[in-house]
C-alpha cells in the first residue's frame, strides 16, 4: 500500500532562476511545481500495467522479443511497454546505446545510470544495473556510495563531478558551468553529449517504470538500498546559457536537430522517441502540445516552448493559449486538462503520476494512451534537459515565455 502525496505549488519570481534575460511577450500569474526531489518519495509496490505474459504475445509482440532477446532481458519492463510493440521499436535502440554502446567508459556510464535511478527511486533499473555496475569495476561498497553522492569521500574529480551532473540536470534540468568546464578537462565532444544524454534516458526510463509500477524482475537479486536516507544538495540553476555549449552544424533544418547532429550515432539511435510521440502515439495534437508545453515549462526550457508553440507544435492551432499552460492547472481548464497539466506536472517534481491523477486519466484513457501520457512526458523532460544543457538558443523571432505578472 502506498500513500498520494499532497500536491504542492509554488509561485516562482522569473528573475530568480535568470529568465529576465530573455525578451518576453505577454504578462501573466505562473506557477511551478516544486523541484525534482525536494518532496518525500512514493513508489508502487504493484503494477499499474501488467507485463504481458508469454501466452498473450500476438506475432506482433513475438516479432520485437525475438529482436531484442539477444540483446537485453525480456523482464518486467519489456513485458510491460510491450503492451504498445511500436514504442518497443521507439525506445530500445536509445536504451541499448545508453546502456551499452555509447562513447563513455563503462565505469563512468554506470556511475551516471546508478546515481540517476537512486535520485529518481527507481528499484527496477538499480536491481537491473548493479550486475552491470559490478561488471565495469564497481565495487558493492561503491555503489552503495553512489546512493550518499559526490560528497561521499573515495570519488575522483571525474566521477564526483559524473554524479553532480546527474544531480544538477535532475533538479534543475541543466548544468552549471562549473561542473561542464570540468568535465570539458577530461571529455571530447562525444563523451559529453553521451553524459548528458545518458542521464537524460535513464530519467526517462525511470518515469515510465514507476508511473507503470514496473517491479524488479524475480531474477534481480540486487534490491535498492533503501537505508541510505534520501538527501540532494544542489545549488540554485544558474541563468540560461545565452550561447550554445554544443554548436548547430550549419544547414537547413531546426536548431535541435543540428544540435544532435554534432553525434550522429547518438541522434540515429535517439530519433525514434520523439518519432514516437510526434507521429505513433494516439493521443491528439491538443494533449500532446498540452503535455510538451506543460513540461518544457516546468524545466523551463526556452527553446522547446518557443518551438512547440510556434512552428513545430503550433500549439493555437490545436486550440490551446499557452499563457493559461504557464498558469497551470487553476487557469480555467475543465477536469480533464487539468489532469494532464497535473501529470506533466507529478512526473516532474515526484517522477510518477499520483494515483488520483492517473486514476481520472485512466477513466477515459485505454492502456495504449495512459502509457502514451507519461512517454510524450517523460521524453520532452529528456529533451528539456538536453536543450538546457548544450545551450540549444531560440531564433530572434520565436515566441518566447510570458513575463510573470
């Protein structure tokens, strides 16, 4: 049995966290979520989504298992999103480059992963990637020092600083510059990309398995350590970057996606998420743009709002005013926006959607669509960090955020 927490706003002075910086259009009362890990945590102890057993694969399902066998576990997780095969097709080749094919040291790439699944309480992937932890050097000592984090004694410069990363993008959905300069001392282009990006992924996944209630597998002997208190030291975000860290390639197309492109192994093997949402998944453009607007607000990247409102989302042609997405869920919105304003919103700060919100959801929402909900989320809070983090800046002539009132 778990317990739903109370759901807590706050009013947030834009010049606080440096947005003054950017020119603004219209005035309007904001409200933000608390911040990522400031709340006591919850998790489901039984799924929300049962993982589809064996005898229920159609060939359609069959199809992706034998795919993917030879290269992960057909465990809970698996079994779980195959309940949509396309977003399997979606997610997996990013999962397997973050996992185990992308630039980074194992050592380094399992740091990040562990440090990232403890900061979002996610039992299933640290159960899944201890037996990798060990594999790549990590001692059972040292991982449990991963739970105390980069002030625990033993790191090196680069691994402390590894697991600030993953702090600082976590509660902040950015990186300080201090923390970048130090990892631009011992990272090529590649490497940084794949860090940020690993931390990225690893907190999508840890949306989906806990709002879906994904239980470690039974094989999973490594259980999370849940005597280690909870505890983040993050200092506030600093001001947004007004140049890019990570330069566009010149030519046609969006800045994000030349952005990407500096890393074509790591942006092939990304694409279809995104793909997904924009093109697969069943929900209307209206809760789409309603979830990415709601959640690139919540991680204020500038850049994804600027874009979603305007020529990628183009989000007053699906009927939606984005002064009111800012407001939140108070500003005039019937029972069923405010549901979905209230899930981009859970998933942010507590990682999960609360039982009453998925509950309205759910009322009207089939199984597809649910899972569909926290994946439009969970991969527009992946491309909010990574726009934060590399510098990603908006066009002079982009509709940016509303100044507060």
């Amino acid at each position: 049995m778990f317990l739903t927490r109370h759901f807590h706003y706050r009013l947030v002075a834009l010049v606080f966290i440096g947005l003054a910086v950017w020119p603004v259009q219209s005035v309007v009362a904001q409200v933000r979520p608390a911040m990522p890990g400031s709340t006591s945590v919850f998790r489901l102890t039984e799924p929300r989504i049962t993982p589809l057993s064996e005898s229920e694969w159609t060939d359609e399902h069959r199809l992706r298992v034998d795919r993917w066998s030879p290269e992960i576990r057909i465990g809970n997780a698996f079994r779980t999103l195959l309940h949509v095969p396309e977003l399997i097709d979606a997610v997996m080749p990013f999962l397997t480059y973050t996992a185990n094919e992308s630039t980074l040291p194992a050592r380094d790439r399992e740091l990040l992963i562990l440090r990232t699944a403890w900061l979002t309480q996610s039992s299933y992937l640290w159960a899944d990637h201890v037996p990798t932890g060990k594999t790549a050097g990590l001692t059972v000592e040292e991982m449990r020092r991963v739970a105390v984090g980069s002030a625990a004694a033993g790191w090196t410069e680069l691994e402390a600083t590894l697991l600030r990363l993953a702090d600082e993008l976590f509660r902040n959905s950015s990186v300080r510059d201090s923390t970048w300069s130090t990892l631009e001392l011992h990272y090529d282009l590649f490497n940084l990309i794949d860090a940020v990006m690993t931390v990225n992924e690893t907190t999508l996944l840890s949306m989906l398995f806990n709002s879906f209630g994904v239980q470690p597998d039974d094989s999973a002997l490594a259980r999370f350590p849940d005597d280690i208190p909870y505890g983040l030291e993050v200092p506030e975000p600093e001001p947004p970057l007004r140049e890019p860290r990570v330069a566009p390639l010149e030519g046609p197309g969006i800045r994000v996606g030349r952005t990407f492109a500096r890393h074509p192994k790591m942006a092939t093997a990304r694409s279809g998420q995104s793909g997904y949402v924009n093109r697969v998944s069943p929900l209307t453009p209206y809760a789409r743009e309603l979830l990415i607007l709601r959640i690139g607000w919540n991680c204020q990247a500038v850049y994804e709002w600027a874009k979603h409102v305007g020529s990628v989302g183009r989000a007053r042609d699906h009927g939606l005013a984005p002064e009111r997405i800012a407001r939140g869920q108070n500003a005039g919105w019937n029972l069923f926006d405010q549901a979905h304003l209230r899930a981009a919103d859970e998933i942010y700060r507590d990682g999960i959607i609360s039982t009453d919100t998925w509950a309205l959801l759910a009322d009207r929402y089939n199984i597809r669509e649910m899972i569909s909900v926290v994946m439009t989320v969970a991969n527009y809070r992946l491309v909010s960090m990574a726009l934060n983090a590399l510098g990603v800046q908006p066009q002079e002539t982009d509709e940016l955020f509303p100044a507060i009132q």
